[in-house]
C-alpha cells in the first residue's frame, strides 16, 4: 500500500500555484509520470509551468479553450514564451458536444453537459478543470485513452488543484477516473 499527502489549501486561487507546481514536478521526477497537462486561460499559469518543466523528462501539454474562431486568449508572447520552453499548447474545443452525444446515446435526448459540469463543480473549479482539460487533450490527440497524467488547474487564476487522472475522451467520459487528488482548495 503506497502512502502519499495531499494538500488542502484553505482558499482557491493563485496563491497555491507555487505549491501545485512543485507538487506536480515531484510526480513528474519521483513517480515517473511523463505526461503533465495543465489548464492556463491567459498562459500566465502556463508559462510559469513551462519554464519549470524545461528540465524535466515530461511531456507538458497547456491547455486552454479557443473562441469561436479557435482562437486562444494567450497573448503572442506569452505563447511563445511557452512553446521555446518545449511545451504544447492546445486550444480546446468545448466537450460539451461529445458529452451530451454520450448520454444521448444511452439516456435519450437531453442536454446531460450542464448535469456533468455541475457534479464535476462539487469538488472545485479545479478539479472540474482538470478533468476537461483531460478529456479535451485526448480528444485532440494529445493523450491516449488510458494514460495516466497528472492534472493541474485552478479557480479564477493561478493553480490549485493537482490530481492524478486516467486519460478519456469525452465521448466516453465515464472512463475517466481522477485516481489521486494532490492538492485542492477546501473552499
């Protein structure tokens, strides 16, 4: 039986990212992971992650969420501080699509999303971030079903939440299992 600490911030926010970052660097170094994905709105999250990751054996995929036209709101430079650090940069479609498809398929005609993203919310913003950004980065290609990959988002801004998750699609989001949470705010 493996024992491990997690980290309970006692509010959500940026203030934890310092913490979520060398909670998902030890991961990365100590357990081997190779695949880190982290949920940057901005890059600010991103970048910070990014140059601290340079030296590590890992995979490091930023995810963020693309406007209408498919756009990211990671500023040029931002961007490109990111990717010279070796880092990927995906801009997420919203899952929603694929999820409601999946009830769809077994439930009938509803708009389940809004059911799962409000369930997800019961254990933070962070957690709920982490497991879309999951989902969308296997739905782009970036993580196989099955992987296991450590997950980093936050509330609002920064970092806050670090969880172990096993890799799924969206269309088949029920597999997705969060088999460790690292740190999460109580709030």
């Amino acid at each position: 039986m493996e024992e491990k600490t997690a980290k309970y911030f006692d509010a959500p926010g940026e203030a934890n990212t310092a913490h979520c970052l060398n909670v998902a660097k030890t991961e990365a170094e100590e357990n081997g992971y190779k695949n880190i994905i982290v949920a940057s709105t901005t890059g600010e999250t991103g970048a910070i992650f990014a140059e601290a990751f340079k030296s590590v054996d890992a995979n490091l995929m930023i995810v963020t969420y693309a406007d209408d036209k498919g756009e990211s709101a990671i500023p040029e430079k931002t961007r490109n501080k990111i990717l010279d650090s070796g880092a990927t940069i995906f801009n997420a479609p919203p899952i929603s699509l694929s999820i409601d498809r999946s009830f769809g398929e077994e439930y009938g005609e509803q708009r389940p999303s809004q059911i799962v993203h409000d369930t997800l919310l019961w254990f933070g913003q962070g957690m709920a971030a982490c497991c879309k950004c999951v989902m969308s980065a296997t739905d782009g290609g970036l993580l196989q079903e099955g992987m296991e990959v450590v997950a980093v988002a936050g509330t609002l801004k920064g970092a806050d939440t670090v969880a172990v998750v096993k890799a799924a699609s969206s269309k088949r989001f029920r597999e997705l299992k969060v088999l460790e949470i690292l740190a999460k705010p109580r709030a």
